[in-house]
C-alpha cells in the first residue's frame, strides 16, 4: 500500500511550523500510549497507586476515559476497576460518565459479580437519594434515560446482551419501590427500540411485576413487544390474563388463554386459577365451573387454590348451597380445605348474620388441626358485633390480644364504643382503648368523645385528661368535639385547673378551638364564683377571633345574678343588645330569677313585663321564679296570685311551682294549707316526690307537730318512697327542737341502716341538741365518729362543741358556789 500524499501546506506557513505540528502529533500518540498504559496498570493491579491514579485523571477528560476504556475492556479485572472507580470518584472528584460505569457493570457481570453489578446500577439510577453516585450527564432531567441508552450501547459483541439488560430491569422493579415499574417500562421501551430486549425469564417476572402494580396497559404492551424477541411460555401468558382479570376485561383474558392454546402452549393450573377468579368476580360462574372442567380433562388437577376462588366467588354471592357442593367435590378429591376456604365461608356467614354456623367452623378448623389466624377471628368479631352479640365478641377480643394477634382498628372502635354507651363498663372500655394506643390505631372521632364523656361521667378524669394527652402526642388529631367533652367534664367537677392547662395545651399544639370550648370554661368559673376569669375568658376569645354568642352573654349573666350583682347584669344585658344579639328566654329567666333571689321582685317583674316586646312567652321556670320570690318574702299571698294567672294563661304548673309555694307557706306556718297541695299534685297527675314530703315535713316540724310528720313520712313510704339525708336531717332537728334528742339518735341509726350516708350539717343538727341538754359525752362520740368517717369537722362542729363546754363549765361553776352557800 503507498503511503499516503504530503498535506497541502497553507500559504505562508514556514517549515519550521510545519515540523512543530509533526512533532506535536508525535507527542499526542506518545501521550495516548502512556495513558493507555496507566490505565491498564490502575484496572489491573489488585491494590491502587495513588499517586499513577491522580497523575493519569489530571490528564484525563470523562469522555477521553469512555474511549480508553472502550479499547481495555478485554483486559479490565473487575475489582481493581472497582477500586480504581471509587478512589477517583470519592478522592480524587473525578465524575465519569454513564457510559463509563456501563462498561464497569459489563465488566462486574462477565466475572459473575451479579450482587456488585445490582449495587452498582442502584447507585447510579438511584438520583438525589443519599448514596448515589455523581454522573457526567449531558442532559441531568434525563438521567435515567442516559444510563439505559449507555449500557445498551456497551454490550459487547462477544457477550450475551441480556445480563446486564436483566440486572437492569429486575434492580428496576425490586429497588425502586414507587417508581420502580415506571422506570423498567421506560428502560423495556428504549432496549427493544434498539433491538434489545432482555430474557424470556426476566420479561416474564416483568410481566408478573406490571400484573401486581395493576398496570394493564404496560403489561399488555410488554407482552407485544417481547414476542417480537423471544418465544412465549405459559408464564408470558398467565400474567397477562390475570391483569386483565383484574381490570374486568375479562373477554379479552378468554381470548388470550384461547390463543396460547392454539399457540400449543399449556395452561398450568395458575393460569386457570386466575382466569376462574376473574370469572367469579363478573359472577360467570357457569362459565367458570366450565373451566374448571376443562381442566381436569386436559389433565390439569385442580388446587385447593382453584376450589377456594369458586368457595370464595360463591359465598360473596351468597350460594352457600353450591358453595357446599364444591366442598364436598373437594373431599371426593382428597383435597382438604385449607384456612383461607375456612376464613372465606366464616366471612360468609358472619355478614349474613349466621353467628353461630360461624363459629361452628372456627371449630371445625381447630378440630382438623388448624389454628385460626387474625383474618378468622377479626370477620368473627365483627359478624358477633353485627348480630349484637357484644359480650360474645369482646370474649373473643380478648383473646386475639392473649394470641398477640392483628385486630382491625373497626373491631376495636365497635367494641369499646359498646362498653362505653350500652354495658356502661367504662374500667374495660379503658383497658381495650389504652390497649389501641399501644398499638399505634387511631379510635374514631365518635369512640374518642364517648370514651371522655364516659370515664367524665364516672368521676374518672385524670384517665380521661390521660388519654387525651396520648393521643396529642401521637398525632392522633383529637378533634374539638372530644377536647370541648373533656373540659365541660372537668369544668362540671369544679377541676378548673385542669381544665385551663387543656386549653393552655390545645393552643401550644396549635389544635382547633371555638366558642363551645370559651362558653364552656366561663361557665365553669361562673360555677366556681369566680367570675372576673369568665370576664378574661370572654376577652381572650375576642382576641383570638371568636364573637362572644348569646350562650357567652347568657353564662356570664347568669354567673353574676348568682352573686347578686344585678346592676351589672342589667349592664351586661345592654351589651348584648348593643352587640346585635337577641335576649331569649334563658336570659330573662335568669334576670327575673337573679332579682327574686335579691329580693327585689318588683324588678323582676318589669322583666317579666319585656318578655312581650322581644316577642317572648313567660314560662313555668319564670313563674317558679317570681312564686320563689313572693314565698321567701313571706307574700304568699302575691305568690298564689301568680299560680292562677300562670295556669289563666294555659301554662301547667310543675311539682316545683307547688313546692315553692308549699314552702313559703311552712315557713309562715300556714302548713295545712301547704297540706292542701299535696293533694291538688296528684288531681294535676304530678308526680309527687321526695321534695314535696320533705317540704311538708319541715313545717310540721317547725311548729312542733312531730306526731304530724311522723304521718307524712309514712305517707311517704306508703307512696313507695323513701326518706333521703334532707329528710332524716329536719327530722332530727325537729325532735331536738322538742328536746327528744333520744328519738333524733334513733333517727341517725336508721340512717346508717337505711345506707344513707349522714352530712356535715346531720351531725351537727344531732351534735347541737346534745349539746343544749348539756349531754356532753354523747356530742363528742358524735365528733369523733365524724373524724372516723374522715369527715371533716367545720366551723358550725367547732363552735357548737365550744359553747357546749362552755356552758357545761359554767353550770358546775355555779352549781359549786350554791353549794358553798348552803352549806353547813
């Protein structure tokens, strides 16, 4: 071959220059072949050389390195590239390209380095996430479809294109989990549009990926393109029609087993597995139990897998005739049912509210040697809690949580919502919803109210402040129907410090208040007397946002009249109005009420005058009010007045109304006429009660007459009721009164017999007439069994002890100088 013609040279250009040109190439070749050489050294010496690593990368573009290694690939050792890899990459800075590290997963596989090539290819797709590798990429969006193209265009000639393309979809759908299918649907498009395509192995376990994640259309596509490729097996089709089962095209999955039989291909048991339950769920069962038959005449024996698809299609059709038809053809076969048909037809019965077959075959299966699982027991107790068999389905509760078992959070809510409302066992209800905190399940919003109405209600509040705290701390979302529950319960018990901490609380966290939480904790101070806090309450909501309503201008209302600070009320209700909102009945009812108990029912009575302008009707509470206040004024008759006009204007008196005016009566002794009432109730059809007795007692004993309320209290008894501590208490003050102090003893032993429990005020009534008869012994065993019974000894106790003493003391003193005067 003749060498090659001279280079034209360029005008004006010396001979020197054109030497130094030879000389530079000459330099240029010398340079590649030191490189070359460097590189071989560094990809095949078994520990690195720092130093030949940082001179060659210093001379080194990313790119010029593809093309070397290109060159070496047939002398790359896999682990010195290794080395030599990272130590540039994480010392030296150095950023290769795709194409360079494909050559690196190349060389990994061809050493059967499968695990460091799989690691290798994570780091280098996995983008952003913490451990991935920086990569020299010509377009960084596109990085993913950079590093598919790199290794496709590496494989080499002498080399099966298919194991790095396998490694690269199976990393794909096994190690990115959200986007993993997303990514081997891209890398499958790009391969085959390059001609490419990975193993009929690898394809397949594509296909059954796409089939899990529900990706009809992808695994379609897949299924298309690969046969252009490779040769189809039962194991390309079968995925195939189970995804189409899955999205209801189950025509098409019909079309698809018809054309893999025509393709000679065999259907295994799998295959007529799915396309039977894709014909259960369109509810074809003539159609499935068809292909259920063919597979026994093309030999392929059915599983306990195929039985329990039909079981399982029948009984959510409710067929359990044919359901029991299969299990007997089951037994023909010698195919024993396993703990998913069981679990399937106790599923069955328990929504057909068939309990007790239900539990029939929970022992059925137990006695066959199979343990019932967390699925068996949960479709048990939520079938109990739908036939309203509770105690039945907590017995069972407790034992899924002896078993350590799973329970749905459903069954927990439904359990404990029954206990809590219905059984009225709040200690139980307690124990399950602390056992639902432990494991991390949310109650429902109804569950978590109730369960802090119920445990308010029985006095339990430091378990009820408790759980509202764990379920703030994690996370749970109290809403603010449960929290509102909570404070109105310790606003109710009077724990305002509690209360204010829940409300300090709820908005450190940041958590949703309204007015029914404001309205609720002034009322509870209102209760309390203290209402310059319900005051403050009332401007921090404005503060915060929320428009005090009429329940808020109500509360304080109210708190103030039962201090007897009317003027203020009067200053509160022009507020109100100023503030647009409309007085109502409520509002007036406390006025009218705060005035009477003031002793100033002329007032009230101009209220009761402006009920009309507001549109307004008086009712029985209000003239109870007014009746309350002529009684204590001794104006009975003002009082009887407002009785007959009340009834004049068609409202009803209540046992209240006849109790007010029996009282004012007893007390200016007029207590016949009280007598009179007791018999006008019962012509109105009221229920008489304890309160009207005890009223009538309390006159009869005011004025002496203790035989009189001797005859009330059996009255009394004879009406089926009993005596309460009120009654046993004016009782005994009335004998003490007469100086029968033995009678008022035997009336606190029938008490205690009676399992009423005695007051502060009861045994002081008792202490105090000791005390007058000068029976000093009798009124300290009274004392001390007070101090026995932990009660504490008040004011009145103290005082009336002392002037006992007192007395005592200056009777003997007296009775000492008498007899020095009359001595001998």
């Amino acid at each position: 071959m003749r060498p090659p013609p001279p280079l034209p040279r360029k005008p004006g250009r010396s001979l020197s220059c054109s030497r130094a040109l030879s000389c530079s190439s000459s330099a240029a070749t010398d340079d590649t072949h030191l490189l070359r050489r460097n590189l071989s050294l560094l990809l095949s010496r078994p520990s690195i050389d720092a130093d030949l690593c940082r001179e060659t990368l210093a001379r080194l573009s990313p790119r010029r390195l593809d093309i070397l290694l290109l060159d070496l690939r047939p002398a790359i050792r896999p682990r010195p590239a290794l080395r030599f890899f990272s130590f540039a990459s994480e010392r030296c800075g150095f950023c290769f390209t795709p194409r360079s590290y494909s050559i690196l997963v190349h060389a990994l596989l061809r050493s059967n380095l499968a695990a460091a090539a799989r690691l290798l290819l994570i780091r280098l797709i996995g983008g952003g996430t913490s451990g991935s590798l920086p990569v020299l990429l010509d377009d960084p969006s596109r990085r993913f479809p950079e590093i598919v193209r790199a290794l496709a265009e590496t494989v080499s000639a002498d080399e099966t294109p298919s194991g790095a393309l396998d490694t690269l979809v199976h990393v794909c759908c096994t190690q990115f989990r959200c986007d993993g299918p997303k990514l081997a649907v891209m890398a499958f498009q790009i391969l085959v549009e390059r001609g490419l395509c990975p193993s009929l192995k690898t394809c397949n376990f594509f296909l059954s990926s796409l089939a899990r994640a529900n990706d009809c259309k992808n695994a379609r596509m897949v299924f298309d393109r690969m046969r252009q490729f490779v040769v189809l097996d039962a194991y390309s089709y079968t995925p195939v029609i189970d995804v189409l089962c899955k999205n209801h095209e189950v025509d098409e999955a019909i079309t698809l087993f018809s054309e893999m039989e025509s393709a000679g291909i065999r259907p295994t048991v799998v295959t007529y597995n799915v396309l039977i339950d894709g014909l259960c769920k369109k509810r074809w069962f003539d159609v499935a139990f068809c292909f259920k038959e063919k597979m026994v005449r093309s030999s392929v024996k059915p599983s306990v897998v195929t039985f329990n698809v039909l079981i399982n299609g029948l009984v959510k059709c409710n067929r359990f005739g044919d359901a029991e038809s299969v299990l007997k053809e089951m037994d023909e076969m010698s195919i024993a049912p396993n703990e998913f048909i069981y679990n399937t037809l106790i599923d069955g019965h328990c929504r057909m509210g068939q309990s007790s077959e239900a539990l029939n075959l929970r022992d059925e299966m137990v006695a066959k040697g199979m343990e019932p699982n967390s699925v068996t027991y949960n479709a048990l107790v939520k079938g109990l809690c739908m036939a309203g068999e509770m105690e039945q389905a907590e017995y069972l509760l407790d034992e899924m949580l002896s078993n350590g078992m799973e329970i749905n959070v459903g069954l927990f809510n439904s359990i404990i919502f029954w206990l809590v409302t219905k059984a009225l066992r709040v200690d139980s209800a307690l124990r399950l919803f602390r056992e639902m905190l432990l494991r991390n399940l949310r109650p429902n919003d109804s569950l978590m109210t109730s369960m802090i109405k119920g445990l308010c209600e029985n006095g339990k509040y430091c378990q009820a402040i408790d759980i509202w705290f764990k379920m703030v701390e994690k996370g749970f979302g109290v809403n603010i129907i449960t929290s509102n529950a909570l404070i109105h319960g310790l606003c109710v018990s009077e724990n305002m410090k509690e209360a204010v901490r829940l409300l300090s609380t709820m908005l450190e966290k940041g958590l949703a208040l309204d007015r029914v939480t404001y309205n609720t904790l002034i009322s509870g101070y209102c209760k309390e007397g203290k209402i310059g806090e319900g005051f403050k309450l009332r401007d921090d909501m404005v503060k915060r946002g929320f428009k005090p309503d009429i329940i808020t201008y109500n509360t304080l209302i109210h708190g103030l009249c039962n201090l007897g600070r009317m003027e203020e009320t009067i200053g509160l209700l022009h507020e109100l109005k100023n503030e647009g909102l409309v007085p109502d009945l409520f509002t007036f009812s406390t006025i009218i009420d705060g005035y009477c108990r003031a002793k100033e029912v002329h007032k009230a009575k101009v209220y009761l005058k402006e009920l009309a302008s507001w549109g307004l009707e008086p009712n029985s509470v209000i003239y109870n009010s007014l009746i309350g206040g002529y009684s204590r004024d001794g104006k009975i008759a003002e009082a009887s007045n407002l009785l007959d006009e009340m009834k004049s204007k068609g409202i009803e008196p209540t046992s209240v109304t006849y109790c007010t005016l029996m009282h004012g009566m007893c007390d200016v002794g007029r207590v016949e006429e009280a007598k009179n009432f007791i018999v006008k109730m019962k012509e109105d059809g009221l229920e008489l009660n304890v309160v009207s007795y005890t009223t009538l007692i309390d006159g009869y004993c005011k004025i002496g007459q203790m035989d009189e309320a001797s005859k009330v209290i059996e009255e009394m008894h004879a009406s089926g009721l009993a005596p309460n501590k009120v009654t046993y208490t004016i009782l005994m003050r009335g004998y003490c009164n007469m100086a029968n102090y033995d009678a008022a003893a035997k009336l606190l032993d029938e008490m205690l017999d009676n399992g009423i429990v005695p007051d502060a005020i009861t045994y002081n009534t008792l202490m105090s007439g000791f005390c007058k008869e000068g029976r000093m012994e009798e009124a300290f065993k009274i004392s001390d069994r007070m101090t026995q019974e932990n009660m504490v000894l008040d004011e009145v106790s103290y005082t009336t002890l002392v002037h006992g003493i007192t007395k005592e003391a200056a009777s003997i003193s007296k009775g000492g100088i008498i007899k020095q005067g009359i001595g001998p």
